[in-house]
C-alpha cells in the first residue's frame, strides 16, 4: 500500500489514465498480459517521475510531459525507403503491425499483437525497477510490434529495418528480437513520423553465444513529438553488439539502453550522436551492467547543441562482484554552439569487483579555432568550415562503424540534419 | 605582387609585438627566401599574411597586386591566391581529405567564376597530383592529415598547393622533419609549379632547402624585420657564418 500523500494529477497523468480506461477494450493480451498492463497503469497512478527521482533528475517527466494527445485510429502513415538499399522492411504504421511479413530465409518475423494475445510475450512485459516510467507507459498501452527471430548461425548480408512511424496521437509499440547462436545481423531501428504524438517504443534484444549484432537507431521525430524508448539487450557468451543511436529530432525524448552481458566474452559497444536543435529537450540514459567476468564495453557519445536546446547523457556502468577483468571506457563529448543550450553529463561507475578497468571522461567544446583557420586558409568560407567541423565531430563515430553502405546510409541522415539546420 | 609596408604586428591575447616595421616585395616569378634565427617572427609573418586572427597589425600594410588585404578574411586571401603550406599542419579528424579537397578546390573555382569540377575530372587531377608527389590514394582516403607522419603531411601541403593553383605561395619551413628523399620529392613539386605569374615566399631555417628550391632573393629576417636582403649568396653566407655576422651588421 502506497503511504505517501500523492500531489495533485497533471493533465498529462489524467489523460493517461483516462486514455487506458478507453483503450481497455481494444488493448490485446491474455489473462497474464492484462495483470502486466494493470499492474503498469498502478505505477503511473503514484504519478510521473519528477526530478527527486535520481534517475529522472534532469529530466523532470512530470513537468516536461505536458500534453498527452488522444489515440488517433484514423491516422495514416506511411512505410518510407530503407536507409541502406536492399534492407528487408517491416514497418509498424501508426501503431499497428502489417499482417503480411516479409519472408527472409532464417528469420522469422511475427506480429506483436499476436504475442499478446497468446501470452507469449508477457514475459517480457515487467518492468525495470521501480523507477520505470517508460517501461510502464510501454507496458499499460503496447498494442502492436513485431517479434523477429533470427535463427541460430544465420548470417544476414542485408539490414533489416524496423521501422515505428507515427502519424500523430499516441503509438506504443514493442520489437523483442531474438538472434540465435553464432548468427550475424544488422538491424536499423527507425523512430519516425510526422504529427505531434506521444510514442512509447520498446525494443529486446537477446544476443546468443558469438551472435554479433549491429543495431542502428536512428530517431528523426519532428519537433512536436515526444519520444520516450528503451532498448535492452542481454549479451551472451563471446557475443558482440554495437549499438549506435542518433538522435535528429522530437520534442521530449528519453532514449534509455539497458544492457547486460550474460556471458564471458561478451562485448558492447555503444555509439551515440545527440544532434540537438531548437527548443528541445533529449536524455540518452544508459544502465550497463557487466555481470559476468572478462566482459568488455565502451561507450562514446558526441552531441551538438544549438539554439536552447538540452541534452542529457546518463551512462551507469555496474561491474558486479564476480565480474572481474571487465574492462569499460566511456566517454561523452559535447559540442556546444550556442550560449542558450546546455548539456548535462552523469557518468557512474558502481564497481565491486576488484580487478577491472574502467574509466570515463567528459569534454564540453567549442569548434577549434585552429582547424577553423585551417579551412579557411584553403579558402572554405567560414560558415562551411564551421559546417564541416561540426559534422566531422560527429562523423567521426559514425566512420568508426567500419562498413561503407552503413557509413554512407548515416552520413546522409547527418547532412538531411545539418541541412535543415545548418 | 607582395608588397608589405613597414608592417607592425602583435599577438592579440598578451600584446606582445613580433613584428616590428618590416618591408619587403616580391614580384610576380619570384622566389624569394626568408631566413633568419628562432624567434626572428618568421612563422608569425606567414600567419599573418594567411590572415590569422591571433595576429593583429597594428601598423602598416600588406599589398597583394596593389590592393590591402588586411580587412580580408583567410578564405578570402585564400581564393584571391594566397596559399599556406603550413608548418605543422593540422589534423582534422572526420574530415575526409577527399572531400575537403573537393571543397577547396570548388572554393577556388567559385571565386574565379567557374563551375565545379566534375567528380572525373577532379578524381583525375588529385590522382595525379599525388602520384607527381609519390603518395598513395590510399592515404588521401584517411581523414585529413590524421596518422600522417610529418613527411606525409609536407607533401599533402604541397598537393593542396598544386591543386589549389594559388598565385602567391609562402611556405613555412615546409623542409622541417623531411628526409632527404622526401625534401627532394617536395622540391620537385615546388619546382614544378614556377611560374612567371606565381611567387613564392619560402621560409626556412636552413640553407638545404635552398639548394633544391633556389630562390631569387634571400632575406633575412631578425627581431621583426629585414635586416639583410641579397641574391642566393646571401644564404651561403649565413650557412658558412651563422646569423651573428649579418645581426652585427645592422646592429
């Protein structure tokens, strides 16, 4: 029983639970996902998380979530062009899956709703301690996603892209995917649309032993959208995954990236391009726990600020006792060209193990002036020097991926921003 | 072509002045060697004709083709045909060279009032600019001058210079840190570029250099200004003597 008085509802809270009292009806699940949804709708009851939540500290959801749009069925969105030619495409148009997959030798791709309805995906459906409000939003209202296996072994010489686009109102979609032993992938997580709509997205991954994955999120809401997302992944024995987010867009997004390595061997790499623009506010919030010994991990993130926006990286590494010889560096650089942004850097380490490495650095920059003379004593005007500089901070990361139809896939969705932003 | 006027200059953050009434003219065809010891402001002199902004001129002037380019910017100078070959040029990560090198080269096309370059055509010229200097394309795939060795980044300078066509070239003690095999390569393709409407400022610390690029006149630069100016003897001389005799002379 909750003890605590609780402060007066937002209209945000409200709508919220009056929406869930709507949706009821039409939200699918068995007997077990139904417990889930309302055991989930209880948590956003005792209210959204507001600053005294150390985890939310720098991003009050409560004040910063303030209106919550109704459920627009009607919408209508459309799939868009892969960003890496040849990619196998499922798409989740406003919310809801497409019944006809695509078919791709060793992978098997399966409806969401379906996995609510046989209870097959309650499993997956608790929360991440008590603190979690996206999981929860996720949970109460998921209707739709897909469910992707990729068989043991299986290597994909093509992306698959995930595509969640909204067209206005509220989207809650989930994507658990599954990749078997030894198995290779990439997989692009496109979060996109076009309306001003409150999307909750939820994506699982479970890497086998000596799976290796590439997943992509590349997140271009517009500037009226709020954006709430988790990305888990459990990395198993001699498995690889590199994570790379890039954040272009939305009005209120909270990226969060909880990851475990479950194996000895495993391996994450996480890269992150925050390019923050306009009147907006986007947290990438990392939990990373290295749970068994001789696991490794780094983590680099760049940002660009502009105009009043703000940024936030959280990155939590948890080396737990038994978990020796991990090795973890993470480093968060910002750059920050105007004087009414800001970016705010929590690293923590939470080490109890006693034979480890782990490190982290931060750095708040402007362009070097340096390299800006440089350009322009071979004649670049300043604004493009400035240009090329900005990009090449991030670029930079995005170089780092190592394979030239990915490289060249993102380097396009950098200049689209730096276009429209320039 | 280059004619600066009793040219006083300082360091902006702490006022410091480097230069100090200096006059010097180059004319079109000319090579013309600035010498002088550490400290005598000869890489400040090449900042401040790049346009440098931790330079102020405080006096004087500096006339390109009769014209002032004080109130100009680097790129400006840059595309009315100043080049640069720095000292210790810098690394840019995340800039690709090829790209970069696109771009300044369009800069320079755009000033002149031509279309850019077609990708062929462009891939054609760097191609053999590079393979003129012995470096690989591989390297020019790198982001710019990142992981060169110094050698590599003197020769990327005077790729830059070679594609760029610039009329007025100062070089900054492009010899530093070149093995002979690689100051012989660097000559050649500064060589190659004399021109009759193309001058050169080479600022060196040695005479060896001189041998490969022999100039037309040599000056000597001490404290902020030119205390000595003759022909390529001139820099037999001081590499016989050392400096001490000519600052005697003008003490």
């Amino acid at each position: 029983m909750n003890m605590h008085t609780q402060p007066q509802r937002t209209p945000a809270e409200t709508a919220l639970i009056d929406a869930f009292g709507d949706r009821l009806s039409l939200l699918p699940g068995d007997g077990a996902v139904m417990l889930k949804r309302d055991d989930a709708i209880e948590t956003i009851k005792h209210g959204l998380p507001t600053r005294r939540v150390e985890s939310w500290h720098y991003t009050d959801l409560r004040r910063l979530l303030n209106t919550v749009p109704d459920f627009d069925p009607a919408a209508m969105a459309k799939a868009i062009a892969p960003i890496v030619d040849g990619s196998t495409v499922v798409s989740i148009l406003n919310g809801k899956s497409d019944a006809k997959v695509p078919v791709l030798e060793g992978v098997s791709f399966q409806r969401l709703s379906e996995t609510l309805v046989d209870g097959s995906a309650a499993a997956g459906l608790d929360p991440y301690g008590s603190d979690d409000a996206i999981g929860a939003l996720n949970t109460a209202f998921v209707a739709d996603g897909y469910f992707v296996d990729i068989a043991d072994g299986v290597e994909l010489e093509k992306p698959v892209e995930l595509q969640n686009l909204q067209a206005g109102g509220q989207t809650h979609v989930r994507l658990p995917v599954r990749v078997g032993a030894g198995a290779k992938a990439v997989i692009v997580e496109r979060q996109t649309g076009d309306g001003a709509a409150l999307g909750s997205s939820v994506s699982q991954l479970v890497l086998g032993e000596g799976a290796e994955v590439t997943w992509l999120i590349v997140q271009e809401q517009p500037e009226t959208a709020t954006h709430l997302a988790q990305f888990k992944a459990h990395i198993g024995k001699n498995a690889k995954l590199t994570l790379f987010v890039m954040n272009a867009g939305g009005r209120l997004v909270r990226q969060e990236i909880m990851v475990r390595t479950t194996g000895e061997g495993a391996d994450f790499k996480l890269r992150g391009i925050n390019l923050l623009a306009g009147d907006t506010h986007t947290d990438v919030t990392m939990v990373l726990d290295h749970a068994v010994p001789h696991t490794t991990s780094t983590e680099i993130i760049r940002n660009v600020v502009t105009g009043k926006a703000r940024g936030v990286f959280q990155g939590r590494i948890n080396v737990h006792q038994y978990a020796q010889k991990t090795n973890a560096k993470m480093a968060c650089n910002t750059l920050l060209l105007s004087d009414d942004g800001e970016f705010s850097t929590k690293p923590e380490l939470e080490i109890f193990a006693d034979d480890v490495i782990c490190g982290h650095g931060a750095t708040v920059t402007e362009i070097d002036h340096d390299h800006l003379f440089y350009l322009m004593a071979r004649g670049v005007d300043e604004k493009s020097a400035r240009g090329l500089l900005v990009k090449a901070f991030v670029a930079e990361v995005i170089e780092e991926l190592d394979d030239e139809a990915i490289v060249e896939a993102l380097e396009a969705r950098l200049d689209g921003w730096f276009l429209a932003h320039g | 072509m280059l004619e600066i006027r009793n040219l006083h200059a300082r360091i902006v953050d702490d006022g410091t002045e480097i230069i100090r009434g200096l006059n010097l003219t180059v004319k079109a065809g000319e090579v013309a060697a600035i010498m002088g010891p550490n400290g005598s402001g000869k890489s400040t002199l090449s900042y401040i004709l790049a346009g440098r902004e931790d330079y102020e001129v405080t006096e004087g002037d500096i006339l390109y083709n009769g014209q002032s380019i004080l109130e100009m910017d680097p790129a400006e100078r840059a595309t009315s045909g100043i080049f640069l070959a720095f000292q210790y040029p810098m690394e840019i990560p995340g800039v690709a060279t090829m790209e970069f090198l696109k771009v300044a080269m369009n800069e320079q096309r755009k000033a002149r009032g031509e279309e850019p370059l077609k990708i062929p055509e462009f891939l054609k010229r760097v191609k053999e600019a590079a393979a003129s200097l012995s470096m690989e394309m591989a390297m020019l795939k790198r982001p710019l001058n990142v992981g060169f060795s110094g050698g590599e980044k003197k020769r990327a300078e005077i790729l830059q210079m070679k594609l760029l066509e610039p009329k007025l070239c100062v070089l900054d003690e492009t010899d530093s840190g070149l093995d002979i095999d690689a100051l012989k390569i660097v000559s050649d393709g500064v060589n190659a570029l004399r021109a009759p409407d193309r001058a050169f400022l080479v600022i060196t610390h040695y005479q060896r250099l001189l041998e490969h690029i022999v100039p037309d006149t040599v000056h000597v630069l001490y404290k902020g200004q030119v205390i000595k100016s003759g022909d390529k003897s001139l820099a037999l001389d001081l590499e016989a003597n050392g400096y001490a005799g000519v600052i005697g002379e003008a003490a």
